[in-house]
C-alpha cells in the first residue's frame, strides 16, 4: 500500500479532517491509543497541551496507508501495516489515533501519532522518515501480493500526473479532479515544441498561457483559475522557459482574465452551461444512487454492529451462569470443573470475537465491491462529460482564432488603403499665398 507522512501542527483542524464524513462516504474511529480522552478531537486537544511543554512545533505526524483500489484490506491488516511503520519510526510507544476512510469503492486509513514522550517531554526523531515509509510500502506490496507501481520499482517511472494536497484543493475548487488537470497539460506539453504550439494545445484543452505573478509560465483556465505550468507539466522552470521562452512577452494573468471575459460571450457561457448543466443531470441518476447506496450501507452496518452488541451480552450472561456459586462453586474448584468451565467460556469468547470481525469484514467487502461496480459507471460518465467539454473548448479555440484572424486582416486591409489614399492624394500647398 502507499504510505504518505508528513509532521505538522493544527491539532484541531487534523481531528475535524480525520471526522469528516461529507467527503468520506463512511468513517469510522478504529483506535484510540494511549490518550486520557475517548475520542478524536479530545485526543488531538490532549496531544497538542501536552506539546505546548516543549519547543516541539510539529508536534504529530500522520500517516495515510492507501491500499491498491481493488484490495480487500481488513482491519488486522491495517493494524500489521502500522506495527512495521511503528518498529520502523520508533512510535511504538507513542499515543496514536487511527480512523479508516472510505470513499468511491476505496477503503483506506489514516494514522496520527503524538510525537512527544511524555516521560521526557521531548519529541521523537524521525529522521528519513520519507524513505523508512517508502522501504516498508514496498515491503507491503510483496507481502501482500500485489502489484507494485512503477514508479515504486524506479522513481524515474513514477505517474506524473499525482498531485500534492494544494493541486488537489486548487483541481477542487474549479469542480476538476486534479488528476486529469496534470494529464491535460502534460498531454499538450507533449505534442508541442514551441510556445506557439503549445498555446494553440491549451486553448484547444480550456486553457491559456500567461505570465505568472511569481510562478513563470502559468495556464489560465476558463474559471480564471491561474495552475503552474511547470508543475503540471512535471518539467523544470528551466526546461519551460527554453521552450517558452520569457514569461514576460505573455499577458498577465489579470489580462488573460479580461482576456477571456471578452472572448467568453454570452453564446459561449450559454453553450458551457448548457454543457455543464447536461453533465449534471446526466449524473443526478448515479449520484442519487451513489448517496442511497451509502445510506443503505450505513443502516445495514448499523443494524449489525447492534445486534452483535445485544448477540454479544446474551452469551457473555450465559457463560457467566455456567459458573456456579455457593456450596457447588466450591466444590467445582476442588473438583477442576471451575478450571475446565473457565477455559472453554475463554475458547468460546476468543470464537465469538473472531466471528463478530469475520461478520464485519464480510459486510464490508460486499459492499465496497457493490460500491466499486457503481463507481465505474460515475468514472465512465466522468470520462464522456470531460471529453464532451473538451471538444466544446476546442471548437471555441478555433472560433477565437479565427475572430482574431479576421481581425488582424481587417486591419491590414485598413492600413493599406489608408496609405493608398495618402499615396493619391496631391500634396497640400504650404507656401505664402502670392495673391494677395
């Protein structure tokens, strides 16, 4: 699986990301460890008091353990998977917070340890963390069987088109998923070897270059939202500006805006709506059974987790009234019933516990692969909306640069017969008028 670690601070702000359950279809708090408090944001308050007696700044690391999309994970595998980070790290002993995800057919979770020993009031080092993580993500993907990414294998193979948590919330800000933001403008960097070509690629695809504020090279989208063209791209300022050349013979981003705003007329944003519009109601179908699937999901968790609840205290009654009391009490520890009768209600609790996961988890994974039949159908919708917008940006690129051409040749042709009619007409007399 892909372990992401990072250390930081915002305690609170962590704990209400880790309870989300708007963006996450189910959530659920796996373990608290180590902590006075019972739940999460009570920890996160507890480990961010206990920080502010050192000079620790980040003072937690959270780990996200993403399991390949169509794995079965269970929750003891989960646990393994964190007993190798936690050996690996030297976290063992530290107090941790673990909440698992799940989210368009995917199941994952996340880890949030408090970094300060509280014995000595200073802060575990993790040192190379980022390689520790990587050598046990590999370790993983051979345990378990799976197939390793390549760019696991050789950083040089890694996809290009993953993002950091800032082009994901940028991607979302603008309705896109940040995946398919990168595949578009790299595709474009790819089948251009000019400025020129590569404008002409962008536009086709909703974008347009302009001179960044601070970022170089930055591409415009139709929203007014400014991306790094270097980063989407996966290339270095140095290799853009080579083929771009300076970023200051471009419009500024507050001119591509004004820019766009003129070329977007009112029968372009009307086509666009209409576009977006027919994606979204094409979609309602899916989405409301996306969200009646989940509903449905819940109530059927639910209605397990109670009944294993009220399942679990009548057998716990009925082993304890194996145990008799009294006189025969006595007698049954004289006799080693009282032995035997305790070790096979232990055997029977150590039976019913492994039952009651066994029923989880099978209810899980029957739903998530119920979940990820649903969400194919959302991907492959996905994919015709965003290739249906494509081509409507590219007809659009194509009607602006023929306005402009029309344009530049209008002027050409005004400039021409304004010389003409300088050329024909017979220079003015300025001298003194000698009629008079």
């Amino acid at each position: 699986m892909i372990l992401k670690g990072s250390q930081r601070s915002g305690a609170k702000q962590l704990g209400l990301h880790l309870l989300k359950t708007d963006e996450n279809e189910h959530m659920e708090v796996h373990d608290i460890r180590g902590f006075m408090a019972e739940d999460v944001l009570g920890a996160m308050k507890e480990a961010q008091a206990t920080a502010m007696g050192t000079k620790c700044k980040q003072h937690l690391f959270s780990i996200s353990l993403n399991p390949p999309q169509h794995a079965d994970v269970s929750p003891e595998q989960f646990e393994a998977a964190l007993a190798k980070i936690e050996e690996r790290m030297l976290l063992t002993e530290q107090a941790r917070v673990v909440v698992f995800h799940e989210k368009e057919g995917r199941r994952h979770a996340h880890a949030v340890y408090s970094r300060i020993i509280a014995d000595e009031m200073k802060a575990v080092q993790l040192s190379h963390y980022k390689n520790k993580l990587h050598e046990v993500s590999k370790e993983l993907f051979i345990e378990h069987g799976w197939e390793m990414p390549n760019g696991m294998r050789d950083k040089k193979n890694r996809d290009p088109r993953n993002f950091t948590l800032d082009e994901w919330q940028q991607a979302k800000r603008m309705g896109k998923n940040a995946g398919d933001l990168k595949a578009v403008i790299q595709d474009a960097w790819n089948i251009s070897d000019s400025r020129k070509a590569f404008e002409r690629a962008l536009e086709d695809r909703g974008m347009f270059l302009a001179k960044g504020d601070k970022r170089g090279h930055v591409a415009v989208t139709y929203e007014g939202e400014a991306i790094s063209a270097a980063r989407y791209a996966g290339k270095k300022a140095k290799e853009v500006r080579e083929r771009l050349g300076k970023p200051d013979e471009l419009r500024t981003v507050a001119e591509t805006k004004d820019h766009i705003a003129d070329f977007m007329t009112p029968q372009v944003n009307k086509y666009i709506r209409e576009a977006k519009f027919k994606s979204f109601e094409e979609m309602q179908p899916l989405t409301i059974q996306r969200e009646t699937m989940t509903q449905a999901h819940k109530v059927e968790r639910n209605r397990l987790t109670k009944g294993q609840e009220h399942r679990w205290q009548d057998e716990t009654n009925a082993r304890a009234a194996r145990m008799r009391k009294g006189f025969k009490g006595m007698w049954d520890k004289l006799t080693g019933k009282h032995a035997e009768q305790r070790k096979q209600n232990e055997i029977e609790t150590l039976k019913a516990l492994e039952r009651d996961k066994q029923q989880a988890n099978d209810l899980r994974k029957a739903q998530l692969d119920e979940r990820r039949k649903l969400q194919a159908e959302i991907q492959q919708m996905r994919f015709e909306a965003t290739k249906q917008q494509a081509e409507l940006y590219k007809d659009l690129a194509s009607y602006n640069r023929m306005q402009e051409r029309q344009a530049g040749s209008l002027t050409e042709r005004f400039n021409t017969h304004s010389r003409l009619q300088r050329i024909k007409s017979p220079r003015k007399n300025k001298g003194p008028n000698l009629e008079r």
